[in-house]
C-alpha cells in the first residue's frame, strides 16, 4: 500500500462527523449488474427521469430490459426494450433528449463473447427504441462521450480476436445525431478498455487508465492517460498516473481537474503484480499536462462509483476489495477539492460493487443494482447476490 505525506505526516487526515443520508429509491424490476457501469447507464434523461436499459442479469446473461425510474416518487416503472440484450455497452444521453445505446455482448456469458456492433436510439417520449446506423466495428467496455458540438465519440473497448483471446482496440468513432451516421476518429496511441474519459475544460475527453488485453485471463493495467480533441481530430499525451488502475473512477472538479480515484491494477503495465488495489489518489492538472498525488483513500476499494455534488466536493461510493471481490462496500466518502481532504459520508444501506449510480437534476445521486456478496460458493453475479433495492443519497 503507498502512502503519501498528507498535512505533514504519512497518514491520511483524520477523517470528521458523518454527512449526507441514503434513502430507499424502490425496487428495480428486474437483476441488474453493471460491470463497466460508468456507461452502461443508468442515465438522467433531460426531463429529470432515469433510465436504465440493458446490463447482466442472472450469470451475467445480457438482459435487453428498460426501465425508468421517478425520482419524485422514487418508483421505476419497465419501458420499451431494447431490441437487442446488451451488457457492457454505453448509454449515452443526446442534447435533444434521446438516448443511444452503442456495442457490447449479447447473449450468454461465454467466450468468445458475442460482440455487438449495432447502436439504438431510445426516445424518451413514446418509451421506443428504434435501429440506428451500426458502428464499423463491434466493441465492448468503450468509453462514450458527449462531446460540445452534440457528436459522440466512443473509443477503445475489447472485440473478439479469435476463439482463444481478445483484442483491445486503438480505434474511435464519431456519431452525429443530426445525421444518424457514423464517422471514423483518430486512433488512440494506446489501446485500452475499462477506461474513464473525463471531461476537461473545453469539452476534450481525458482518457485515464483502463487495461489492454495481454492473453485470455490477465490482462495488463493502464497508467497511460491521453487527451482528444475534437476540433483538430487528434489525441495527445497526458502523462502517466503513478498508479496503473481499472475499475476505477475519474471525476471532473470545478477548477477544471480530474481526480482518479480506486480501482485494481494486477498485472501492471510496468510488469508488476500486485493483488490489491491503490489506495493512493491522484489529480490531474491540465493545464500544467501533470498528475500529483492528493491525500489517498483510508483503505482500498475497486468498481466503485464516483460523482461530483452540488458543493464541488465528489462522492465516492461502494465497491469491494479487489483481491476477493467478494462483498459489496456500504461505505461512502466524500473529497473536498480545496481542503483537500476525505470525510465520511451517509452509509449505504447495501453495500455493493459493479453497480450503477448517476447525479439527479435535484443534486441528490442514485445508486442502482450490482452486486451485494458472492457468498462462500456462489458464482459471482448469481441471481440471489444482486442488489435490487435502488437507493438515493441527500447531501
């Protein structure tokens, strides 16, 4: 575990009184697990709604299910389905309203996986999905970012190699809702999946971390990070963290900062192999193209979420210990940008990890399925694991 100095000694702050609440947000109706869940959804739609289409279910079965979510009255009531089932896509939320659901796998868990390259538009107003044009080339845990001119960028991912492996991509795609097409970007110079892509100033997506696949099982952690941008088409270096992560989060402040938080990194991209995950958390300056250490979390936690509030501060909730994955974290912290410093926030009511969670219009912040334990011998995502009681934090 690395420690950095903090406030003149080698320990993170001491952390204060307890804030913010969890309250029950109803019962989704159907299992759902979001392993690559800063895309899978859910997502706000503009009028205030959640939705949540498609995920794992039962031994990771993709499920092609749709439902929203009321946050007035904290009910989630099934909409139309996805015409096809889909795990480990993105959703992504249009400036006029609708919403496009892009790649993933289908079908069973199995391997190779069966990997989408087909996207559909969700209209909010009559609860339909309908085709959109397919992407290139099929993908799965890409990153999917809404950029300032209303085009998406989605890049990186995992697509089948052969019957033994797979192969992370380097490849982008640009779609434009005005046209409802498809165009290629400039490749990344690192192929990653699982990576966040983070919003900087300006609308450039900050890609940080993620993994590359290195053979069937192992694949190797990303501390690489690089910057697109969409005026000129290119990407651009952006250092490295000192930490290589995935299934972490990356979360942007209101100085324009991103701040990297949890996450695993077996099999590094250093060669180092390291069971646990950090606990060291860094920020990234864009302006200065640096990554410096902030003071790190009190113990570690992979496929966490993390989201900023109202008052600038970042909410990191769930997770689990990246060596087991066994039970689900019902802690939640909060970082104070300026102090620079954790303090304890509201428990959840359910611990869980790989799980979804997205800021409401109001400033409150829904969490929603993943998993709660495997138990002693139980498959991780089994039906009776899943957590499927929502629930909303009040800061």
């Amino acid at each position: 575990m690395r420690l950095v100095v903090t406030d003149g000694g080698d320990r993170p702050p001491p952390l204060s009184a307890v804030s913010g609440r969890w309250a029950p947000a109803g019962a989704l109706p159907f299992p759902l697990v979001y392993w690559h869940g800063q895309y899978e959804g859910p997502v706000t739609l503009l009028d205030g709604r959640v939705l949540a289409a498609g995920g794992a279910g039962r031994l990771l079965q993709a499920l092609p299910a749709a439902a929203l979510h009321d946050p007035a009255r904290g009910t989630w009531t099934g909409t139309g389905g996805l015409s096809e089932a889909r795990r480990t896509h993105s959703l992504t939320v249009l400036r006029d309203g609708r919403v496009l659901a892009a790649g993933g796998i289908t079908g069973p868990q199995a391997f190779p996986p069966r990997t989408l390259a087909s996207a559909e538009l969700y209209h909010p107003e009559g609860g339909t999905w309908t085709p959109a044009e397919p992407m290139s080339g099929a993908r799965y845990g890409h990153s999917a970012t809404l950029l300032p001119d209303g085009r998406v960028l989605v890049a990186g991912g995992n697509r089948p190699r052969d019957a033994r492996t797979v192969a992370t991509l380097t490849t982008a795609e640009l779609f434009d809702p005005d046209t409802g097409t498809w165009s290629p970007a400039r490749e990344m110079a690192d192929a990653r999946w699982h990576h966040i892509a983070a919003p900087l100033p300006g609308g450039r997506p900050l890609a940080v971390g993620g993994m590359a696949a290195a053979g069937r099982i192992v694949p190797t952690a990303l501390a690489l990070c690089e910057i697109y941008d969409p005026q000129t088409d290119t990407w651009s270096a952006a250092g490295a963290m000192r930490d290589a992560r995935f299934g972490h989060q990356a979360v942007p402040l209101p100085d324009g900062t991103v701040l990297a938080v949890g996450g695993g990194r077996s099999g590094s991209d250093d060669a180092r192999f390291d069971p646990y995950g950090p606990t060291g958390v860094e920020r990234y300056d864009p302006a200065a193209g640096t990554w410096h250490d902030e003071a790190p979390l009190p113990w570690t936690r992979a496929y966490p979420r993390a989201l900023p509030l109202p008052s600038g501060e970042v909410l990191v909730l769930g997770g689990a210990d990246p060596a087991a994955l066994d039970v689900g974290f019902p802690s939640a912290l909060r970082f104070d940008p300026v102090a620079r410093r954790w303090s304890p926030a509201g428990p959840l009511h359910t611990g869980r990890w790989a799980f979804g969670a997205t800021s409401l219009a109001d400033g409150r912040v829904l969490a929603a399925g993943g998993v709660s334990r495997t138990g002693v011998a139980a498959p991780v995502f089994a039906a009776d694991v899943a957590a499927s009681e929502a629930e909303v934090f009040t800061p």
